[in-house]
C-alpha cells in the first residue's frame, strides 16, 4: 500500500518561499511518476506541477512557471516543490500524488491520471 505524506506548509508573506516535500512509502518510488495539484478554498483542484519516474521530465502549470521547481530523490523517496516568489493567490490545500509509470520519461497532469493522493499541507500567503 502506497502512503504519500506532505509536509512543509505554512505562513508566509508574499515574495516569500516555502518547501514543500512529500514522503513516500510502500512501494519502489522511483517507478512512480509525481504531481503536484493544489485547492484554493470554493475552488476546483488544479494542476501544479509533475515530475516523470527518472525526474529527467517535468512540466508545470503556466501560473506557477519560473517560480516553482518540482525535483525528486529517488534514493530518499521524496518529492518536492520549492515554491518561491508566493504570491497571495497561491493560497491553498496543496496535494501530492503519485502513479506507477512504465515510461521513465512519463509526466501526468491531469487530476484523473494519478490514483494516489496524500492529505495535503496548507500553505497560506499573506499580503
């Protein structure tokens, strides 16, 4: 059974940055591409930012683009997603989530292609 939990949220002012990490466990990490998705309160959950198996992939969604970094260690089973630059409109519930990938250079980004999720960490900007 694969267990993702995040950790890393908080206050922060705007302009400023926080890391986000989550741990993973029960399965051999480095067959899993990973997400990141994120919930602003009345919200859908959208897209943040995904990493392929290998971490040599990753993609981002174009609001959080040049500010956020998404990178992996596979030999501590952890992602991460260094937020810099947080604006208040980053202000959510973020989630990790995980799917086993055959494609070593396989990313997923949307909601449905992950069947994975931890119980997110909530990260609040200030203004």
């Amino acid at each position: 059974q694969v267990q993702l939990v995040e950790s890393g949220g908080g206050l922060v002012q705007a302009g400023g940055s926080l890391r986000l990490s989550c741990a993973f466990s029960g399965r051999t990490f480095s067959n899993y591409a990973m997400g990141w998705f994120r919930q602003a309160p009345g919200k859908d959950n959208d897209f943040v930012a995904a990493i392929s198996k290998n971490g040599a992939r990753t993609f981002y969604a174009d609001s959080v683009k040049g500010r956020f970094t998404i990178s992996r260690d596979n030999a501590k089973s952890t992602a991460y997603l260094q937020m810099n630059i947080l604006k208040p409109e980053d202000t959510a519930d973020y989630y990790c989530a995980a799917r086993d990938a055959v494609d070593s250079g396989y990313t997923a980004t949307a909601r449905f292609q992950y069947g994975i999720w931890g119980q997110g960490t909530q990260v609040t900007v200030s203004s």
